[in-house]
C-alpha cells in the first residue's frame, strides 16, 4: 500500500509540468546544433533517397540506403523546417515522458522521476540521442509508440470507443516497426509476448498489434538496401568476436556508463532488502551483494574517467584483463537485477516485460559487428529506467521518507540540472553561429579552428568536419546573422 509520499498527483501539477517540459525541449531543440548525417538527409543525397524510395547506391549512399522510411521522412522534413523540428522535438520529449510517468503508478513522486529522465542518460546517449536530430528522430517516436500500446493494454477503455482500439493498435505497432531495425524486430517480439501472456484472454487489439508488427517487418527489410552487400552492416556469429565486442564496448552503454540507474537501483534494492522479511542469511548475502556492486561501479567509472574516450564513446584500446573482467562482472550484475526483480516484483507482470523487451533489443545488437553504437542501447535504457523507478518507488515507500524533503530534493535537482543542460546548449549555439559566420568556414577544405564549449552536446563531439557550410550560410541569411 503506498503511502503519502506516493499520493497521486492532481491534474493542475501535471499540466503545468508536462507544459514546462514541452517549452523547456522547444528552446533546447532550437538551440541544438545538426551535425553529420543531419546535413545528408538535408542536402542533395536526402533529396535523391527521398525520391527513391530511400534507396540508392552503396558505394555513395551505404547505410543510409534503408528501410526506416519514418525515420528517414521525419529527419528530411525537421532538417528543413525548424518550426516543426523544435514541435517535433518538444512533443516527442515530453510525450516520453508522460508515457514513463503513466506506466510508473502516476504519483508525484514518478512524476519528478520521469522529468530527470533525461539529465541521467550518460554522455554516449546525450551525444547520439538528445543533442542529435538524426538519433531523435529514429529512436524516441518508435519508443512513444510501443510504451504507448502498454498503456493501452492496462487503459480501462470506454465503451465507446473499444470498436477502434484494435485499429489504434495496429497503427502503432506498423508505425513504431518503420524507425529503427532493432524496434521493428522486438515490436514483434513484444506483440508475441503479450499474446502469451492473455493467452485464453487474447483481444482482437493484441491480435491487430501483431499484425502491424509483421507488417512493418516485411515492409522495411524487403528494402533492397537490407540484400546488398554493405561495409556500413556487418553481422558476426562468431562467439569470440561477440564476447570482445560486448567486453571492450558494448556492455560499457549497456551497463557500466549508466552510474546514476545503477546507484539508484542498487540503493533501492539494499533499502528494501534491508525491511523485507526474508531469511536472515538471504537478507544479509543479497544486502551485501548489492552493496558490493555498488562500490565496485563507483569506482570503476571514478577509474574509466582516467582513460580516454574517442568520439565514438567507445575505447580505442583496453587491457584485456579489464574488460574481460568488466563484461563477466555486467553478466552478473544483470543476473542480480533479474534476481532482485524475481525477489521483490514476483508478480509483477510489466517487470518481467521490461527485462525481456531488454533482451529483445540487446540480444540483437550482441550480433552486430558494424555499425556499434550506443545509441541502440538507448532503447534499453529506458526499460531500465522504468524498472529502476519501479525500484526506487517501492523503497521510498518501504523506509517511510519525509515525502516533503524528498519532492524537494528532486525538483531542486529537477531545475538544477535542467537549468545546466539549457546553458550548455545555448552556450554551444551562440559559441557556433560566432565560428560559422566567418569567411574562413566557406572556404573549400578550411575547418574549424576550435571547438564549441560543450562538445558532448554535439554529435561525434563536435568533430570539425562534420558541420555544413552551405546549410550555415542559408540560415545566416534567413535570419539575417551574416555579418558585413
């Protein structure tokens, strides 16, 4: 039974937070500088795929030859009209977050929760994800899509309007599969999933999902851009080469990097383990147990901050012994969260979701030899996020906190925190319209002298060869930034 710190939050609060969310990501979005693949879908190359079907040549067009027709639409359109890139952007945003909130119990408390969302993605998902258009718009629409059908199924619906539900299903499934690869496949998954779990109570919605599902499938990889061969798509089933990619990558995005979830989720579990009434010698391993990973990631991240990242996020080189190490221990650590889950959540079905839709994504990815990036694991992240509040909820709940002092706490960190990312980003927007209104930047083959201030906050951190002359020169003069 929640108690008061877990009291529902009334309508004119959330109104007023889900606002401030829409105005704070309008004005981040805004301010975000494009990068790389944003001025392709931009210029000349986006134009030709737009009108061949995203289709072309792999030898100029590679990757970007592909079957996320939605994807690939929706970054054309927000690269050419910025009204509608920071509309886009704002809902998009915000709507991930209503629908964090809506699936963690609608308190006050999930609702500070979901806000910080954002500011704890570690640096590869601000750089791939956040800070750029092209990750936005493949990987936040086709997440809004499928947690918006989990809402669905625990949506209590109105009779009146049970008739379209299956026909709303289906939308979402066929739409959230035309984004991204890794999605397209665990949608399916999850619509398989679901139906396992109704069995004997299957609706025509569950069925009409799976149909999307499918649908969009088989629309996006008979792309004849999926049956060419291609340096930009390479799969390995190699287990040597799997296990040293997930050792000295992968896992890093996956687990490691992700500091604040993990102390959160380990606090939570050593808090509620702790006033459980388990067995005394399960109470006390699964206590210390829990406390010793959170040591060990404290320190491990203090020691990675020695060693550099290259732009990618990802080790140029590593001593083996650490990141076999490193990957062994993640395996466990994953293995531990299944169990404290298993412990605490038993029957909690959207728990047990969660953890599979993780493997779903994740599982897929551990084949990938090219490209490797983290912000596939992205869309993990934020299945882990929605265990971690289911976590940190309960112990709030269980240790009877002051509700008052720890509201306070997080919207203090809420504005703080907000308050630092929107200064960085208006920072770097004012720091690069000072660098691309210069002679020397349209120049052929003349790069950047320097850097903006926050590189994290652009893609590839803000590699000097990944701005576009004649995109700054358009928008100089549209708004009338050129100086004499």
């Amino acid at each position: 039974m929640f108690n008061k710190f877990n009291q529902q939050a009334k309508k004119p609060i959330t109104i007023i937070a889900f606002v401030a969310s829409f105005i704070y990501f309008g004005f981040f979005r805004f301010w975000m500088i494009p990068s790389g693949d944003d001025y392709f879908w931009w210029g000349n190359q986006g134009t030709y795929l737009l009108y061949h079907g995203f289709y072309g040549p792999q030898a100029t067009y590679g990757g970007s030859s592909n079957g996320r027709y939605f994807g690939n639409l929706l970054e054309i359109i927000t690269m050419h009209r910025l009204t509608f890139a920071v509309l886009a952007y704002a809902i998009g945003w915000t709507l991930l977050i209503w629908c964090i909130w809506k699936l963690s119990g609608k308190t006050i408390a999930s609702l500070l929760l979901s806000l910080l969302f954002v500011f704890t993605l570690q640096g590869g998902f601000i750089n791939n994800v956040l800070a750029w258009n092209a990750g936005f718009v493949n990987y936040v629409p086709p997440m809004i899509l499928v947690l918006l059908y989990l809402i669905v199924l625990e949506w209590d619906i109105p009779s009146k309007v049970k008739p379209f539900i299956p026909i709303l299903t289906l939308l979402l499934a066929f739409s959230a599969g035309l984004f991204d690869e890794n999605m397209t496949i665990a949608s399916v998954i999850l619509a398989i999933l679901v139906i396992l779990y109704y069995r004997k109570k299957t609706k025509a919605l569950h069925i009409t999902y799976l149909i999307g599902a499918i649908l969009s499938a088989v629309i996006m990889f008979i792309h004849r851009g999926y049956h060419e061969a291609s340096i930009h798509r390479v799969t390995t089933f190699n287990p040597n080469k799997i296990w040293q990619d997930y050792g000295t990558v992968t896992h890093f995005w996956l687990v490691t990097f992700n500091i604040a979830l993990i102390v959160a989720i380990l606090l939570a579990i050593f808090s509620l383990t702790v006033k459980s009434n388990l067995p005394v010698i399960r109470k006390w391993l699964t206590a210390i147990v829990a406390a010793i990973f959170l040591v060990y990631y404290i320190f491990i991240n203090i020691y990675l901050k020695t060693i550099p990242l290259n732009d990618g996020y990802s080790y140029n080189a590593l001593d083996p012994k650490l990141w076999n190490r490193e990957g062994i221990i993640s395996v466990i650590f994953i293995l531990f969260i299944a169990y404290a889950i298993f412990t605490f959540f038993k029957t909690d079905p959207k728990m047990w979701l969660y953890v599979l839709l993780i493997g779903a994504i994740a599982g897929q990815l551990l084949f990938v030899e090219s490209p490797v990036n983290p912000r596939g694991y992205f869309l993990t992240y934020i299945f882990m996020y929605l265990i971690a509040m289911k976590f940190v909820l309960k112990a709030l709940d269980a240790i009877k906190v002051n509700q008052y002092v720890i509201n306070l706490a997080l919207l203090l960190a809420l504005i703080f925190m907000g308050g630092n990312y929107q200064i960085k980003v208006h920072t770097n927007y004012v720091a690069n319209l000072e660098r691309v209104n210069h002679p020397q930047f349209y120049k052929r083959g003349v790069l950047f002298s320097k850097h903006i201030p926050y590189r994290e906050f652009v893609w590839t951190n803000d590699l000097t060869n990944q701005q576009s002359p004649a995109y700054w020169n358009l928008y100089l003069t549209k708004h009338h930034l050129i100086k004499n």
